[in-house]
C-alpha cells in the first residue's frame, strides 16, 4: 500500500469530518469520520513498527468515537443546538473555548506567606519588566518559564495569577483536559492558535496548569495526541524571541511534578522550579487573618493557638475552616438562636474534625523532588 497517498486521504476524509462536525452537519460528518477512521485501521495494519501500529490504532478509536458523537447529535436535535451556540460563541476568534483570556486582579499581597518564593519571582519574572533598561544593561533577560510544584491547595494558581497582575500581563490558562479532549487532530492548532494569541499582546502569561497532564512523561502508554502535542509545545517555548519588545511567561502548576517529562525542565523551558510549600507558622497566622477577619469573632479567638493547631493544614484548608466554623452560629441563628459570634469553640470543633488534606508522606515526595528533581 502507498503509505503517502493513503495519509493524504486520510487528512482530507478527517477534515472534512472535523469541518462538517462544526458546522452541524452530523450525518456528512459521520461519513467522513468513519472513512478516515478505516483509513487509519489500514494504515495501523501495514505500519512497520508496533508503535506506529499502536498510535494508528488510538487516533482510529478517537476518530470513531467522534463519528458515535455525531450519532447522538443528529438524534438529539437539542443537545446539537446547544453544542452549536457553543461553538459560535468562539468561532473565528484567537482564544477558542480551552483558553482563557483574562486580567487578574489579586496581587503578591492577598497570598499569605510563601516570602521566598514571592522573591524569586520577583527577581526572575518581576523585576526585569519594572526595570527594562537596567535588565537590559545587565544583560538580564525577560521572560522564560517557572514550574510552582507542591501540594494541592497551597497557592499555586493563586501565584500565577498574582504574577500577572504584578506586571500587568494579559493571562491565559490552558486546561489541557479540555484543549485535548475539544478536536481530534486540533491539539496542534489549539497550541498554535494559543502561543499566536500570546505573542500578539506586549505581555502575557501563558499559565499551565495540571502541567502533569498535558505533558507527562513520554512512555509507551501516552496517546498520540500527547506524542505530537509536547515537542510542538516544546519547540514554542524555545522559539521564542527573548530579546524582542514582547515578552512572554511561561508558567507551569502540578502537584505531581515526578509525572512531567523532563525535557519540559530542561534550560529554556521550566527551567525554575519553585516549590510551593504548606505554610509555615507566620503564614499560617496570616491566612487566619485572611479567611476570619471579615467575619465577627469573638474575644477568646486565639490565633496564636489556631494556627499551632493548624500546623500541616494547606491554605485551602484554612480557608475552608473558616467557612465551616462560620456556619456553626449561622446554623444556630437561622432556627432562631440569637446571632453571636464565632467563638474559639466554634473553629477548634471544626479543626477536630477535619484531618488536613495533605498527608505527611506526600510531603516526603515533593522535598524529595525539591532537593533531586525527581
Ligand atoms: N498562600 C495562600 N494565601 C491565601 N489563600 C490561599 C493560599 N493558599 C491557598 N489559598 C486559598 O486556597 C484556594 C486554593 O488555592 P489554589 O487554587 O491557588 O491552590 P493550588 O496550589 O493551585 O492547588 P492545586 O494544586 O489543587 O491546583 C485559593 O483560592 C485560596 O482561597
Ligand atoms: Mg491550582
């Protein structure tokens, strides 16, 4: 079989099931995507290695579960409606539906604690834009890629965004469950589109986050999806002109930074890797201050003794104490108690019954991935 001729059929039969997909036109569709997928189980059977066999075989199943897609939808003529607005909301625009575009408005002040790594970045991604002459006279450059790795909850997005505001950037967030899942065989575009869209602005910041899913480590069970997708991100990052006027971050979030493939870690990509901790005791007290300070409390609230208590308890957990202690009086006032305030009581109940959400032995791996990268 003629390997070239039967891959050029196959993309023409697969774009125009992608392009009748998208313009409601499910039956054709259908057609479409079930002669491309045939395509690829023929190619599967005549590839010359088992992985080329194996990946033929994957993008055949995605193909023909897109073509099941478009059987519901022709049946269900409302389900396609809905799918139909939700398509044209986005169509023709640089940012499809998997990225958002937005300017965050919370600054280094609203995180509580994390000092150190708020200076690293501040040295890394902050300080070269607020000096530009003096960074260029020093020869530092702008831009580049960080990694924030460590427990969930602990502040991660929060950074990113905060990062943003700090400089002002335009902020885009990929949800790679969604750019991967969207089009069968879009993946490459949606990146194109995505890094296009980022280097139209003076400064953006393209965050990643669940870094660990869109770019794991490259073994054999990975989809082609992912095959194609990492060098192509890949070649982006290292593409990009650090010297122009332009500037662009590349940041990425995981609590399971030993998934990623190391090849997203090596210089000129994530190269910074900041390890995003449980807070310590200052910080502690300070998200205390955060999460109760709105609220009215009573005078035996001790947060010296709260936030001993609270040691091991993730930012996200402290915030979610706060709001379970002030449903305590709430709870009472609403079935006719008089309104009081939150008393210690209240929040050293709560504490008690809640264990904190990451385990000691997690912390073990990520100081461990802190100290060896691995
Ligand atoms: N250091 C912090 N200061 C203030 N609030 C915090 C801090 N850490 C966590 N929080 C609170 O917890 C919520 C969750 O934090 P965030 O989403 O940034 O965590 P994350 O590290 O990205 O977690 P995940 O790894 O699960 O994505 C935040 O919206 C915020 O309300
Ligand atoms: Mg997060």
């Amino acid at each position: 079989m003629n390997m070239t001729v039967s891959f050029s059929t196959f993309e023409r039969l697969k774009s125009k099931g992608v392009a009748s997909y998208k313009s409601g036109e499910y039956l054709a569709a259908k057609t479409y995507l079930v002669d491309a997928a045939e395509c690829m189980v023929e190619m599967a059977e005549s590839a010359k290695t088992a992985e080329a066999r194996r990946q033929h075989e994957e993008l055949a199943a995605e193909l023909v579960d897109l073509a099941k897609d478009c059987d519901k939808l022709h049946q269900s003529p409302r389900e396609a409606k809905a799918r139909q607005r939700e398509k044209e909301g986005d169509s023709g625009s640089a940012a499809s539906d998997w990225i958002v575009r937005d300017k965050p408005t919370i600054g280094f002040g609203d995180i509580a604690g994390l000092e150190d790594v708020k200076e690293e970045i501040r040295l890394k991604m902050i300080y070269p834009f607020a000096h530009p002459e003096l960074a260029k006279r020093y020869g530092i450059s702008t831009g580049g890629g960080i990694l924030l790795f460590g427990p969930p909850g602990t502040g991660k997005t929060m950074i990113a965004k905060a990062i943003a505001h700090e400089i002002d950037a335009t902020f885009f967030v990929v949800s790679p469950a969604q750019m991967l899942s969207k089009w069968v065989g879009e993946a490459e575009q949606n990146i194109q589109k995505l890094f296009d869209a980022a280097k139209a602005e003076p400064v953006s910041v393209i965050f990643l986050d669940e870094t660990e899913a869109l770019v794991p480590k490259r073994k054999s069970g990975s989809s082609t999806v992912m095959q194609r997708v990492v060098p192509q991100i890949l070649q982006e990052l290292e593409g990009f002109d650090r010297t122009s006027d332009r500037a662009l971050l590349f940041i990425g979030a995981t609590n399971k930074p030993w998934m990623l493939d190391e090849a997203i870690l090596r210089p000129g990509r994530l190269d910074a890797k900041v390890y995003v901790d449980l807070p310590d005791a200052p910080a502690r007290y300070r998200l205390l201050e955060i999460y109760f300070d709105d609220r009215p409390m009573a005078d035996d609230v001790d947060f010296g003794t709260l936030c001993d208590k609270l040691k091991g308890y993730s930012g996200a957990d402290v915030k979610n104490i706060a709001q379970q202690a002030a449903q305590l009086p709430f709870m009472e006032a609403i079935s006719g108690s008089e309104a009081r305030s939150i008393a210690m009581n209240d929040v050293l109940t709560i504490i008690e019954r809640t264990p904190p959400s990451v385990h000691p032995s997690d912390l073990i791996r990520y100081e461990k991935f802190a100290e060896s990268g691995k």
